[in-house]
C-alpha cells in the first residue's frame, strides 16, 4: 500500500468524487473515518472541516469515527488541493 501513497491519486479520487456530485448538483460531501486513521490529516488538509465524532462497533470493539464535510463544493478550487 505504501508503494501508491504520497501520488496524488487519493486526492484525484476525492477531486473526482467531489466534482461528480457537483455535476448532480449535490453540493456538499461527508465522509467519515476512523479517528485513529492517519487519513484523518489527508481529509483536513484537503479543507474537510471535522463536524462530529460517534462511536461504532465493529465486531467485538467499539471504535469511534469523525465526520469530515465539505458544506459547499462549489467553492472548493480542487487544482489547490495538495
């Protein structure tokens, strides 16, 4: 995995997401992730604003997950994000 990380293709993919739902004139995104995943500092420096954290079983652990949301994709300019 760490052989793909640090090319730019996580962005492209959010980017692409992102502009598809613009397309369908869906105009905010939320994703939520694990608060111990190191993603959670990808989401940020894209401009995800943390709007909320819950908790989450999975199997036998009770984990908890951050909800990272862009509230107006219109504004967001995806040729700056790093």
């Amino acid at each position: 995995m760490q052989g793909y990380q640090r090319q730019g293709l996580g962005r492209r993919l959010v980017a692409a997401v992102a502009q598809e739902l613009v397309r369908r004139d869906l105009c905010s995104m939320l994703v939520w992730v694990l608060v111990d995943n190191p993603a959670c500092g990808f989401y940020e420096a894209l401009g995800g604003r943390r709007l909320r954290s819950r908790p989450i079983t999975i199997g036998p652990a009770t984990l908890e997950e951050v909800a990272y949301g862009w509230p107006d994709l219109r504004a967001v300019r995806f040729a700056d994000w790093p």
